[in-house]
C-alpha cells in the first residue's frame, strides 16, 4: 500500500507554532507518511512585521519553506493545521487560506481525508481550546474525520491538551513536553489515515 500523504499547513508569526509544525513533521514521518511542511502566505503589512523583530526575523528564517496551495490539500490523505491563537479563533492568514478552498469542498475533494489541529498562545487560557474547536467547524462542513489526540498516550497528561498539541509562549519556546505531544498527535493522524486507507483499498 502506498504511504500517507500528510500536508502540515500553518501560520506562525515568531515561530511557536512554526516550531510545533516541524515536530508535527518529524512525528508524521517516523510514522512512514510522506510529508508537505507547508506555510500560509503572510498578510499583514511590511511596516506591522518591521515594528517587531521577532515576527521580521522569523518571516525571513523561513523564507525557504514553500507556502500551501490547494494541490497540497487535494494531494493529502490527512491534514493538520497550526495556528497562534487569535481572540479564540484561528489566526487571519490560515483562514484567508481555508477560504480559497471552496472549489475543492464542491467537488467533494476534501471530505473523507483525517484533520487535526495544532495552537498556541500568550498565556494559559489564552483561547487554545476554543481556536482548536473552531477548526473544528470547518472539517465537519468539508466531512472530514477529526483526529484528536485525546489522552491516548502518557504525554497527554503532561501536555494536558486533549484537543491537539499546543504550547504557551509565555512560557519560553516550546519545550520537549510540547514537541513531543505535536509529533504523537502526527503519528496517531498518520497511523488512522493508514488504516481509513487500508480499509478501502480492501
């Protein structure tokens, strides 16, 4: 059987989330997917990014990393998505992005396909769980199958997020604990998509 197709789509203006995508990556691929690590275009205005280096530094740190487009959704057998935080919701630039994704909900492309979601935040109860939840909105109008991580593995009672990996930046960078939940919550996503396509094929 071929492997998993997993795109890895996110927004990150510092890094945080960037930092729990690659771990997310790692993880999928340990699993034996093949992996997209793809970024969503930045919106906000060159003066906005100039007036906090941290967000400058990290635009031009990943100028590499290829920016998502539909083919990346169509191509995938699963899908996670990371997002800061934002008022509770996601974050505008990953939004604008789902919002392109209407010719693909139309013709049915996106339904069937395993999603799962992937935050941070400021502080402690910044909004994470509602961000996750609002994800979630999306993937039940495009029939997706949502892939939690649940508390499945003993990380889970460390990271204590059961919606999907995520990490406070008030806290520092993210630690191992956090890095860790986002590469388990990778492979539990890859290891059902597996078996969703095995399913099938049989």
């Amino acid at each position: 059987m071929a492997p998993v197709h997993v795109a890895i789509i996110y927004y990150s203006a510092t890094g945080t989330v960037h930092a729990l995508a690659q771990a997310a990556a790692e993880g999928a691929e340990k699993a034996g997917a093949r992996v997209r690590l793809r970024k969503v275009a930045e919106l906000a205005p060159p003066e906005a990014i100039s007036a906090k280096p941290a967000w400058a530094q990290h635009l031009q740190d990943t100028a590499d990393v290829a920016e998502a487009g539909l083919d990346d959704l169509d191509w995938a057998d699963a899908v996670l998505f990371g997002t800061p935080a934002r008022f509770g919701n996601p974050a505008s630039p990953l939004r604008a992005f789902i919002e392109t994704t209407s010719g693909l909900w139309g013709h049915g492309k996106l339904a069937d396909k395993v999603y799962s979601a992937f935050t941070a935040s400021n502080t402690v109860h910044g909004g994470q769980e509602s961000t996750l939840l609002a994800l979630g909105n999306t993937f039940y109008h495009w029939g997706g199958i949502i892939v939690p991580p649940g508390y499945t593995d003993p990380i889970q009672f460390q990271s204590g997020n059961p919606y999907g990996a995520s990490h406070v930046d008030g806290d520092g960078p993210p630690n191992d604990v956090s890095l860790e939940a986002a590469r388990y919550q990778a492979r539990r996503v890859v290891d059902t998509a597996a078996s969703l396509k095995a399913g099938r094929a049989a």
